[in-house]
C-alpha cells in the first residue's frame, strides 16, 4: 500500500532545482569559512557543479538541448579554471609554507 | 524506483558536499568531492542526460580530481589543518546565515518563477528519437552546428589555460627554491 504510494512520487524539475540550491549554498559557506586554496577551489567546483544541475534539470523540465550544449561548456571553462588556480597555487607555495589564504596578505596597506 | 535513485543521489551529493566543506585534510576533502561529483552524474543519468554524465565522470571525477591530489601531494599540504582554532569569532555564524540566506532566496526565486517555466516549455521541438544515444546525437549536432564557433574558442582557452599553467608553475632560471617541500 504505502510503497505502491511511494512508487507513484516522480521527482519533478522543482526537486531538482531545491537540491541544486542547496549545493550552491552549501559551496558558497565553504568559500566563506575555508582557508585552504585548494578547498576553496573544491567549493566553487561544487558551485559550478550545483548550476550544472540546474541546467540539466530544466532542460529536461522544457524539452530544450540546449540546456546541455550550456553545461558542456561550462565543464570546459571549469577544466581550465582549476589548471589555471592550481598554477597559481603551486607559484605562490613556492615561497610559502602552508596554503592557507590569510597568509597572502602583502598588499594589505 | 525514481524516488528511490533521486533520493540516494541527493544523500550522496549532500553528504559529500558537506564533506568537502568539514573535512580538515584536503585529500578527505577532495575525496567527498568525488562522491558529489558521482551523485550529480547520476543526476544527469536519470535526467536523461547521458553524454554529460559520462563527461562528468571522465573530465571532473577523473581529471580534475586527479589534478587537486597530484597538486596536494606535490606541495605537500595534506596534513590535516586546524579548523577547530577560529581567527574571527564571528565569522563562522555568519557565513551560516549568509549561506541559509542565499539557499532561501534560491528557492523563493524558483518557486516565484514556476510560472516562467511551465509558459516556456515546449518552445522548441525536438525530434524525439527513441534510441539509445538520441541525446549524444542531439547534443553533437547543436554544438557543431550552433555553438560551433563557441566550440572553437574553448579549444583556444585550453591551450592558452595549459601555456599559462607552464608559465606560472614553472621555475624560474636562478631563482631559488625559499622553503624545501
């Protein structure tokens, strides 16, 4: 009875769309309370990741590919975003010992 | 059994979500990235998205998480840091009201616009092809054929992206390593 119920439930466009949010949140309090760079790093992946989401799910939602075509670039411009900030990253720990972002505080007046 | 596979991606996209923000080790951290990163594929496997959700775990399950432990390794900060020692007091309770706030304005504003997206449906027909690599198909004839100058350029950002990294990580000639990783 209650699994027939529970059967019936179809996640709609909406379920999708709050979980996104909620991944971008979530990606966006890590970027707010982290030191380290490379997890900053790893957050706004989560961020870019959550758009993703919501990308694909009103492609679905209104029957358009384009929706996907967006996503896939997305994904290129996020390869190369990462490469480049670990780049940067490996240049400044090259002089200093730990990553943590409050060290890099030089041009501060 | 949809309910089932959206619950169980949305566990395992939360959970390491909040791994990736808790962990103190970054390989931890980089390791419950991975797991959101398998949720979200297969996210896009039931939103009948199959091309990027192999893409998904090729490029950022397997490359780009590859390249954050290559460079944890490599500088050699996978000690676990001390997050438990806060410099600004307030800035934790904070940074949780900001993110609940942006969460509730994210939902608020798709509930708002519900409306928006039940007018635009439909607002392109697609051939709807009923076999197995449709959406590969679909997706491959939109990008080389309407975005294929977007296309193009994104080839000229990875190469510029792969000179800058040489460039910048690179040691200089002369220039002496300060700390000994």
């Amino acid at each position: 009875m209650i699994a027939a119920l529970i059967a019936e439930i179809k996640p709609n466009s909406t379920w999708y769309l709050v979980l996104a949010a909620l991944l971008f949140a979530i990606g966006t309090l890590g970027v707010m309370v982290r030191r380290n760079a490379l997890v900053l790093f790893m957050c706004i992946e989560l961020m870019l990741n959550a758009v993703n989401l919501s990308f694909v799910a009103l492609a679905k939602e209104m029957d358009d590919i384009n929706g996907q075509a967006v996503v896939f670039f997305v994904l290129v411009v996020a390869a190369a975003e990462v490469v480049i900030g670990l780049g940067i990253v490996v240049a400044i720990m090259r002089k200093r010992v730990s990553a943590s972002v409050d060290d890099l505080a030089e041009l501060k007046g | 059994m949809e309910l089932f596979v959206f619950v169980a991606a949305s566990i395992m996209v939360l959970a390491g979500a909040i791994g990736v923000v808790t962990r103190s080790n970054p390989v931890h951290a980089a390791l419950s990235m991975v797991l959101t990163l398998f949720g979200v594929a297969v996210m896009f496997v039931s939103l009948e998205a199959h091309f990027l959700a192999a893409v998904q775990v090729i490029v950022y399950a397997g490359a780009i998480v590859v390249l954050f432990l290559f460079v944890i390794m490599l500088l050699g900060v996978d000690k676990a840091e001390d997050v438990h020692t806060e410099p600004l007091k307030v800035q934790r309770p904070l940074a949780l009201i900001v993110a609940t706030g942006i969460a509730g304005v994210l939902i608020a504003a798709m509930f708002a616009g519900r409306d928006t997206i039940a007018s635009g449906r439909a607002s392109i027909d697609l051939p709807t092809v009923e076999d197995s690599d449709a959406n590969t198909r679909q997706l491959a004839r939109l990008i080389f054929s309407d975005y294929v100058v977007a296309f193009e350029v994104t080839s000229v950002l990875l190469v510029i992206a792969v000179v800058g990294t040489v460039l910048l990580a690179r040691k200089r000639r002369g220039e002496k390593s300060e700390v000994s990783v």
